[in-house]
C-alpha cells in the first residue's frame, strides 16, 4: 500500500495591507492563494531593495468584491497577517552599514501629539509618582565619563507606558517613510519617564552603540510639562553623524538644535549623535520639570 503524504490544512487569513501615506486595508485570503504569497514577495523585494525585478501591479477585490483596490507594490509596504504567516528571507532585513557612511541629521516632530486628556494624565502620574524617580548617573556614568548624563529617571510602568505606546504604535510606519528607514518587523519598545530639572543635561550620545543595545533602530522622544512653563533649556541638539565600525559612531561638525515644545514627539534613527542642553529651573521644584517619555523601537 502507497503512503499518503497529509495535505496541509487550508485556512482563512485575515490580511491587512499598509500602505504608503498611512493607508490600511483589511482583506481575507485563504491560506493557499497565490495572491497571499504575491503580497508577502512584495514585501520582501521591497525591503531587500531588489532593483532587477519591476514593480507589480495588485488588484485587490474590497467591499465584498463590489469594488477593487488598485496598487503599485512599490506603495506596499507591509503586510500584517493574522494567524501569524513567515518566509525565509535570503538577505537580512537591515543591511549591514558601510564604514565611513554619514548620517545625516533627519527626524520627524509631530506637535499636539496627545490628546489634552492624556496629555492630563501623564502629567499627573509624573507628579504623583516623584519619589520613584532615581538619578540617572550611577547607571549610565563612568570612569572615563563621571559627568555624562544628570537627570531623573522613571523605568517602564504600563500606566505610564501605554499611553504614549499606542500612539507610536499607530504612527510607526509614517515615521519609517519620513526617516527613510527600511521597514523591520518590531520585537520590542522601551518606555521610560525622565525629569531634567536645575542643572540636568545629557551629553553627546547616540542609542545604538553597544551590543547591548545594538536593535535600537527608531528613537522617540515625547516633551510635557505644566503651564506656564517654568524651565528654560533642555534642548535636543542633534549631529551628522559618521559611523566608524562595530558600534562606534562620531558626531560631525553640522548640527540642529530643537525646542523641546509641551505635547511634542520626535522620531529620529538611534544611531544619530545627540545631546539634551543644560536645564534651567529656578524654582528647582520636581513639578517644574522639563519632563519627557522617551524611548526605542527595536528590530
């Protein structure tokens, strides 16, 4: 008697295309179409830069087929699917950076980022959680840097934490096409909570340069603080950046300096050198801080 090989089991895939501009669109493919497998190449042609193959053209049935949805796969640029679908890519995802190449300073800011209502709730969990604020210092200075960064910080709390997440979540992929940052699929975003008060700074840094941190890839950085303002300073100065090797990076000559505004978020790539200019509080009252949610979206 013959073997029978089993015939993997066909099930429906819920399909969401993400398009440029911050379009999305919801379809259901079965598991074994041709078209499912189409989009998912697009993908990765899109992400490993294929320049022989031309961009396809997709026809997409939407509104129970009442109508079609018509794209370049050149405009596709993710696909979630739902149970989860992987391929075997034949190149990594991020290419590896070539010595010498230079960064040039790019981000992207969106003001009024939070509504008044969370923008009222984060402010109020900062205020009543001061006394778990710790001094950035014996975690991040040196020997070699004793003075590299002064400053409070608040490690990851979901009550803090999902409130500016679900917002950056929702804008990744316009920021990945700001910046010019191939697409990656994320394993992870960190959150913390900072207070730059009378003195604080941080000094010339970027956010990917160790092992440890190596799949930093897309920093956030999100500004809030009471009114009036009772600060000055505190600025976010950022470099051409030059990377040199392994996780060595220098800061060049050219350099833009940003207004750290209440409600504003800025997006930049983690390699880029950076630094937070000196606070100056008068008051020296934690509630007149110069606060931040800040953070990383690894690959």
């Amino acid at each position: 008697m013959d073997s029978l090989t089993p015939t993997p089991s066909i099930q429906d895939i819920s399909v969401t295309l993400l398009l440029l501009g911050g379009y999305q669109y919801g379809i259901t493919l079965p598991s074994n179409s041709p078209l499912l497998l189409n989009l998912l190449n697009a993908v990765v042609h899109r992400t490993e830069k294929n320049q022989d193959e031309p961009p396809k053209l997709f026809q997409i049935p939407v509104n129970g087929q009442q109508q079609a949805l018509w794209f370049s796969s050149d405009s596709l640029v993710g696909v979630i699917t739902e149970p989860p679908i992987f391929i075997k890519t034949q190149t990594p995802v991020l290419p590896a950076t070539p010595k010498g190449e230079i960064f040039n300073i790019k981000y992207w800011q969106i003001d009024n980022f939070l509504s008044p209502e969370e923008h009222h709730k984060l402010l109020d969990y900062a205020l009543k959680h001061e006394q778990e604020f710790q001094l950035t210092g014996p975690a991040t200075n040196t020997s070699d840097y004793p003075e590299h960064r002064d400053s409070l910080v608040l490690y990851y709390s979901p009550d803090f934490a999902d409130i500016i997440l679900n917002r950056v979540k929702a804008v990744f992929w316009k920021a990945l096409e700001k910046l010019n940052i191939p697409p990656f699929p994320i394993t992870h975003i960190d959150a913390q909570l900072t207070a730059h008060n009378q003195g604080h700074y941080f000094r010339v840094h970027n956010d990917n340069g160790s092992e440890r941190d190596e799949t930093r890839t897309l920093t956030y950085v999100y500004y809030f603080y009471q009114e009036p303002k009772a600060f000055t300073g505190g600025e976010l100065v950022m470099y051409d950046t030059k990377w040199e090797g392994q996780y060595a990076y220098s800061k060049l000559e050219n350099f833009q300096t940003i207004e750290p505004l209440n409600n504003r978020v800025i997006f930049f790539y983690s390699g880029l050198m950076h630094e937070v200019l000196p606070v100056h509080c008068p008051s020296k009252q934690f509630a007149d801080s110069r606060f931040t949610v800040n953070g990383w979206i690894r690959k």
